[in-house]
C-alpha cells in the first residue's frame, strides 16, 4: 500500500480527474493524458496499460484522495464558516495535511458526512461503516434529535439531487435554526414559521449542528 | 395598509403602458399555500379554488380585471418554490412565466419572508415588471414578526404592498400600482461564487437584452425555455457548467446557485425584517399536537369519517335529503306534472318515452341526477371544503404516509384519494400534484379501480341497508383489492421510491364564506360534468330500445350476468354500469325494491359495479392525462378484475351456503 504522503500534490491532483471522470462522469481535463504520461502513472501501476483508465491500486489511491479532499472542504464550510469558493482552494492545501488516520478523526467529528459542500459525493472510510451514529457526535442526523430540541442545520447529504433541491427550493438551507417536533409516523420539523413532515429516509439526510 | 413605492429608480426604464398586441397580463407567482388563489378572486371576481393545503391549484386559471383604463387578464400560476424547477406543477408555472410577456405579482406569506425572497430575487433578475405582495400580514402580526415594507421595496427597488387578501386588505392598493406604470426592477445584487460568474459572463455576448444573466444562468442550468431562448451550443453549456462547478449532469438544478439566492435574500432583509419570538402554546397548537400523535390522530380520523361521512354525507344527505327530492319533490310534483305535461304535448307514445319513459330524460335521467346524486356529492364537496380549509388534510398525509408507501405512493396522495372518494373524476386531475409519473399512474388507477365515489358509496350504503354482514364484506373485499392492487403495481412498476416532503400550513378557522363557493363551484363543475352525461345516456337507451339495439345488448350480457349468479334483469343494470357506475347501481336500487335480488346477489353485484371504471368522464379524462394506451390497458384490467373477482366471490358464496 502506498502511503498517502508519497504523492505529490500533483499526482494527487491527475488520479481525482481520472477518478471523477471514471466513477462520476465529470469530462477529462484538457492535457490529461500529458499529465499521465509525464508523471509515469503507468509505471506507478495506477493507470492501466497505454490508456486513462485508473488500475485497482489507482483506483484506491484515488478513492481516497477525493475522500480527504471532499472532507477538507466540508470541514472548511461547516465548522470555519468559510465561503465554499474558498473553501475549495484553502481545501487543496489542507488535504495534503489529513493523513489517513487524521481523516479518519474529522469523519467522526463532522458526523460521517455523505457530501461535499457542492453536493458531491464522500467516499465511505472504514470509520463510516463502523460509526454506529454515536451519540456524543456534533453534527447528527435530524431523527438522531430528540422532540422538541433545537439546532442548526449544518448540511443536507441527499444523494438524489432532486431531494436536496427540494429542501433548497423551500427556503431550508445550511445555517438555518431547526426543531425537531415528532418523529412517528412521520418527522416533523420547524423550520423559520413553519413546519414540516418528511419520511424517516430524508430526515436521516438533514445534518444538525445540535446545541448540545 | 402602507403601501410603497420604490424611492430613487436610477432612471430604470418604465414598462410599457400598452403591452403591445393583446390584454396586457398579470400573472399571480408564488410558494404553494400563500394565498394566490384568494388574491385572484378577489382581482377578477371569478372563482379559483382555494384551500388551506399546498399544490390545490393545478390548472392554470385565467381571468379578467379592470384596473386602471382597461381590462387585464389575470393568471393564477400552481404554486412553486423556485424557479429552478422540480415538480410538473413547479414546471407548468415556470414556462408560462418565462414564455410569456406581461406583469408578475410575487404573493409570499410574510411571516415566511426569508424563505421566500429567494423567489423574489430570481423574478427581479428577470427584469420584468414585479410587484411583491406581503400576504397573510394578520398571521405575521400574531407571531410577532414585523417587516419594514419601505425599506423593503428601497431595498429591492420594486413595488411592496402588504395584503390580509382574505379579508380584501391590501388589494385596492394593489390595484392601482397594476394600473399604473411599474418601474423594471434593478439587477439584484446576487452573488454567485466566481468560478460561476465567470461562466456567466462567458456567456454575456452570446445572449441579447437586459436580463443576460439570467438566461445565461437558466440555460447553464438546462432549463428548456432558456435553451430555446439562446439557442447555445451544449458543448459549450457543458464545459461552462463544468468550469462553473455545477456538476457534470445536465438538468440538474444546482445547490450552489440555491445558496446564492438565499444568501443574497437575507442580506436584503437585514434592515427590513425582524422575527418575532415564539409566545405560549396556543390552543391551536396544542390542537395540532393531537391530529400529528397517531394515539390521538387516529381516533380523530375514526370520528371525522363517522360524523362528517357517514353521518352527514350517508345519513342526512344519502338519507334525509335524497328522501325529500324523491319522494315529495319529485314523486309529489315534478314526475306527475311531468307526465301530465307531456301526455298533453307529445301524443306519439314513442317519442314520449323519450321524455317519461322507464328511461326518460325527466323521469330517469334528470331524476337521478337532482333527486340521488346531487344530495350525497354536494355533502361531500361541503364536508370536504370544511377538512381542506382547516389545515388536517396535510397532516392525515403525515399520518398515513407510511402505510401509502406499501402500495408505491407517499402521504401526498392523501388528496387526491380522499378526494377520490367525493368524485373520481376530479380526483384523477388532481393526481398532477404527485411528483413522479409512477405514482400518477398508481393513483390514477387505484382511483377508478377501487375508490368509490359518493354517489356510489351513497347508493350502496342505500342498497345494502338491512344487510349489515353484506356491507362488511363489501368493504372487507373493496379494500383488500385496494391493498393488493396497490402493493402489486408498487412491485411491478419500476422507478425510484418516491420521499415524502410537505409543508404543514398552520390550522385555520374554516371562513364560511370561502367553503360555501367552494362548495358551490366544485358541485357546479360537478353538474356540468356530470349532468350531460345522465341525459345522453337516457337518450342512448332510447335509440337503444327504439331501433331493437338495446334489448340485443341487453341478451349479451344476461350469460355474463348469470355467470356471476345474478338475476338477468341486472344486466340493464350492469350495461347502464358501462356510462357511470352510480347510474348502474341505481338501477339496481329499483331491482332492489322490487325484492329480486338476495342479499349475496346484492353483494356480488355491488361489488362488481364499485370495482368497474366508474364513469366515461373518468374514462375520458384518464385518457387526457395519460394516454391511450395507459388508459385502454388500464380498463381492461380494470374490467377483468370487476368481473373475476364478483365471478370468485359468487362462485365462493354459493359453494359455502352463504345466505347474508
């Protein structure tokens, strides 16, 4: 296994392209196959044959490398406040410095959160599957709350678009104070002057920043 | 009410007085659920349903106003969150809008202004003539919210008028800024991130006019009107929306540009809004506690269906009432003077059964549409009205989205299942507030296979009287082909599972006046519908029987009929079943008095005819709103069904000796 710090920043940089090309269908960057060719992916074994496309060990190595970025950006924006276009820059930076079990610390602190501030997804570490939610954890699921508690919603991670879009549209976004009302048959919140009913799948996608 | 004009328009450009060929327009844009529909009675005088429940409107409904010099056609748009689309509902309001020249009236609720200015910012962007209606300003008071209208409309430099619309406050004021010439709002001061306004502006020469960005935004974002608008290459769109950061789909309306808009939005209301803390628990919260706990809601539910349909709607309007109109008026008075009237008039027998006949337009017809159906449909719609108004049908969705869930649709479906239960028909339109094409078609097909009308529950509660292990089982049997059917399509129809998200509006007092109109608009659509129909059919029978059709008709069926173990007379019944279900089941409200029929035979019947499509306005509008081919496949199963499960249940009846 190749430790994470062994790569370069702009190793690191090609294999997240390569990556979001292959597994997200995000178009190839301009110069791509330069790039690979110039930084020896394919005698690194992370790019298969004379192609693009990424071995198991790159695929891996990548996987991973998204995951600290997305993390980084996340803890950017939701813990430091701080805007998401810089969050993506001062993100670049700060990902070299999370190394995997440092990852792993601000996975569980964030409450093993599923998306990006720009709604993409995180890829699971070994810290998500084990986390039973646990309780002491910050941030946590709306239905994790009890009724009549109050906090912040700190992000939505609904992996269908248009479920996150839902939320957005009605005015219920990050940062926005929530209560939590019941949660049988249904999840009802308030939010600002009104409330809300949503199944058990979607609350569970609403992150809170609880007062504690 | 104040009301304010933007101060300082930085030599913006008027709109223009005439808005060239044609009325000038206004159209009413806003969330679901904020009062649009009052405001728009109230500017046309007409009549738009109102409800206290999101996504009532669904139709696009038109009107005229006279404002200022000259009459305006008023458009009340179905309720949407965004201009960024989702729903059909959201959709159809968005292109109407965008494809369209003419005023835009944003109606928000005003406790909720920061959840609803995003809206406002994205209508500025357009550039066209907007004012911004603060609605439910009575609401706002009570919670102590307090909005400064002035700095408001400085702010966004656009007309502000704050409105109790319910109450007709507010709208004199908005009247006369309509007439008026209305300032074109100023560019809002939205940012996006800079990778985005760097696409955007990649864009700028490509795109004519004064609202580039917000065609560029729209087109970036793949919405078809601004797509056809700008006519840019996807190519292009494709890199600049990736460059943006928007994603790599297409389509995909993006939660970057969301946070913008609501950023913005609540930098504009620094100044101008303040929320008020939230008092004691009031007596209608504590209320709402009750209808959302499933301990106290279901006994709630349990008496609502008991007080209001079955003893208001089966009781004293199946009952009382029905009685009244058919005995004393039309037995005492109308039929005799009828008959009287024509024998003197028509003396060619033939042609007077036409009128009087069994099946004549006054004895049959027009007496089963006064004397039975109207009653029982006109209690419902009232009843019903009074539920909607009040805010509990939101919340029964809450309740019982779990179970709506196992047959493939969520707690939305509430409405237009409830619905189904006062008329089919209707309640099939009403299946477009469903977000997905599955669940329309579940719907749709749960509505005309298992969900009896009132006219029909009337008419069988009517002819099953005096069997009450009869009416056990039909409703035993109905509802578990409901379930089943249900559950089966849910397996067999691919496509994601639908998520459950509505607002709950605040509960509200019933107003007598609205329930009433709403009452009589709904029976009035109802007759209108309906009514033709019952005089056709009586006019088809006619010819039927006139020409020798009928009586062959009639001979076909009877080995169908015998099959299900019934008396061959009720084959009239079952083809009259063919041009409403409540029409067939009269006619076996006669047999019925006759003594014919058994009580198991009555039970088979009945359950035949409620499972039938109920009536050929359902027919045709299932056939508007999905097709000649859903709709075909869909009665023919429907058909089968009727009849094999009424063939099973005789077949099982009379093997088990069952005397009911």
């Amino acid at each position: 296994m190749v430790h994470e710090n062994e790569i370069t920043e702009a190793e690191q940089e090609i294999l997240e392209r390569l990556w979001q090309h292959e597994v997200e269908g995000w178009p190839l960057p301009p110069g791509a196959e330069g790039e690979v060719v110039e930084l020896g992916l394919h005698a690194k074994g992370w790019v298969k044959g004379d192609g693009l496309r990424l071995s198991a060990g790159g695929l891996e190595v990548a996987r991973r490398a998204i995951r600290r970025h997305r993390l980084a950006e996340r803890l950017l924006a939701d813990l430091m406040g701080v805007e998401q276009e810089q969050a993506e820059e001062h993100a670049c930076v700060l990902e070299h410095s999370l190394v995997e079990g440092l990852a792993e610390k601000v996975c569980t602190f964030l409450g093993h959160p599923r998306v990006c501030p720009h709604g993409h997804p995180i890829p699971e570490g070994p810290c998500c599957k084990k986390a039973a939610a646990s309780v002491e954890a910050v941030i946590s699921p709306l239905d994790h709350m009890r009724p009549g508690e109050e906090g912040l919603i700190a992000y939505l991670a609904t992996p269908q678009n248009g479920d996150l879009q839902k939320f957005l549209s009605m005015g219920i976004h990050p940062g926005d104070p929530i209560a939590l009302v019941r949660k049988t048959p249904s999840v009802v919140f308030r939010c600002g002057h009104s409330q809300f009913a949503v199944d058990r799948e979607l609350a569970t996608q609403v992150y809170v920043r609880r007062h504690g | 009410m104040a009301l304010t004009l933007p101060q300082g328009c930085h030599g913006q450009a008027q709109a223009p007085l005439t808005g060239g060929e044609g009325r000038r327009k206004v159209f009413l844009v806003g969330n679901p659920n904020v009062g649009k529909s009052v405001l728009f009675n109230a500017l046309t005088g007409s009549y738009a349903v109102v409800s206290n429940y999101p996504g009532t409107t669904v139709e696009v409904s038109r009107g005229s106003a006279e404002l200022g010099d000259g009459s305006w056609e008023v458009i009340d748009t179905p309720g949407m969150y965004s201009l960024r689309t989702i729903t059909e509902e959201e959709r159809v309001s968005r292109d109407l809008i965008l494809r369209d020249e003419g005023t835009i009236v944003h109606v928000v609720d005003a406790k909720n202004l920061p959840r609803m200015l995003p809206l406002t910012l994205e209508l500025c962007m357009m550039g066209r003539p907007l004012v911004l209606a603060l609605n439910l300003m009575d609401e706002a008071a009570q919670a102590g919210v307090k909005v400064d209208t002035r700095a408001l409309s400085v702010e966004l430099g656009i007309p502000v008028v704050e409105m109790v619309a319910t109450r007709g406050k507010g709208i004199q004021e908005l009247k006369t800024i309509l007439a008026g010439p209305i300032p074109l709002p100023p560019s809002p001061k939205v940012s996006f991130p800079p990778r985005l306004e760097e696409s955007l502006e990649a864009l700028r020469p490509r795109i004519s006019g004064d609202a580039w960005r917000f065609w560029a935004l729209h087109a970036l974002e793949g919405d078809a009107p601004a797509l056809e608008r700008t006519g840019l290459p996807d190519e292009l769109l494709r890199t600049l929306r990736t460059r943006a950061g928007l994603g790599p789909r297409r389509g995909a309306p993006s939660a970057l540009v969301a946070k913008s808009f609501h950023a913005s939005a609540q930098r504009v209301l620094a100044g101008a809004y303040k929320d008020g803390t939230r008092g004691k628990v009031a007596l209608q919260e504590r209320l709402d506690r009750l209808l959302l706990n499933p301990w106290t809601g279901f006994p709630i539910l349990a008496v609502i269906v008991y007080v209001g349909l079955y003893q208001f709607v089966g009781v004293f309007g199946g009952g009382t009432v029905v009685d009244f109109l058919e005995t004393t008026v039309f037995g005492h008075y109308v039929n005799p003077y009828v008959e009287a009237l024509f024998a003197h008039l028509v003396p060619w027998m033939w042609l007077r059964t036409l009128f009087v006949g069994d099946y004549g337009i006054f004895t049959l017809g027009l007496r089963y549409a006064i004397a039975i159906i109207l009653p029982i449909v006109g209690t419902f719609f009232l009843a019903f009205s009074v539920l909607e108004d009040s805010g509990y049908l939101p919340r029964l969705a809450m309740m019982l989205d779990r179970i709506f869930k196992a047959i493939g649709l969520n707690g939305r479906a509430v409405i237009p299942l409830v619905l189904g239960f006062g008329c089919d028909t209707m309640a099939t339109m009403t299946t477009r507030i469903l977000e997905t094409k599955r669940e329309r078609v579940i719907a749709t097909f749960l509505l005309a296979l298992a969900i009896p009308c009132s006219a029909q529950i009337g008419l069988l509660l009517a002819l099953l009287a005096g069997h009450p292990a009869a009416l056990a089982l039909w409703a035993a049997i109905v509802a578990g082909v409901f379930l089943m059917a249900g559950t089966l399509m849910a397996r067999l129809l691919p496509g994601r599972k639908p998520a459950f998200f509505m607002e709950l509006p605040p509960l509200r007092m019933p107003v007598l006046k609205n329930v009433w109109s709403k009452t009589v608009s709904r029976m009035g659509w109802y007759f209108l519908e309906v009514f033709p129909l019952f005089i056709v059919a009586s006019v088809m029978i006619w010819v039927g029987q006139i020409t020798g059709i009928f009586p062959k008709v009639v001979e076909a069926i009877v080995p169908l009929v015998k099959a299900l173990g019934l008396p061959s007379q009720t084959a009239v019944a079952i083809l009259f079943g063919f041009f409403r279900r409540d029409y067939g089941a009269a006619g076996l409200f006669d047999l019925r008095h006759s003594g014919v029929m058994n009580g198991v035979q009555l039970l088979v019947a009945t359950v035949t005819l409620t499972l039938f499509l109920p009536c050929i306005a359902q027919f045709l509008i299932m056939r508007k709103e999905r097709g000649w081919k859903v709709t075909l496949l869909m009665s023919g199963v429907i058909l089968f069904i009727a009849f094999g499960v009424g063939w099973g249940l005789n077949a099982v009846l009379v093997a088990a000796k069952v005397t009911l």
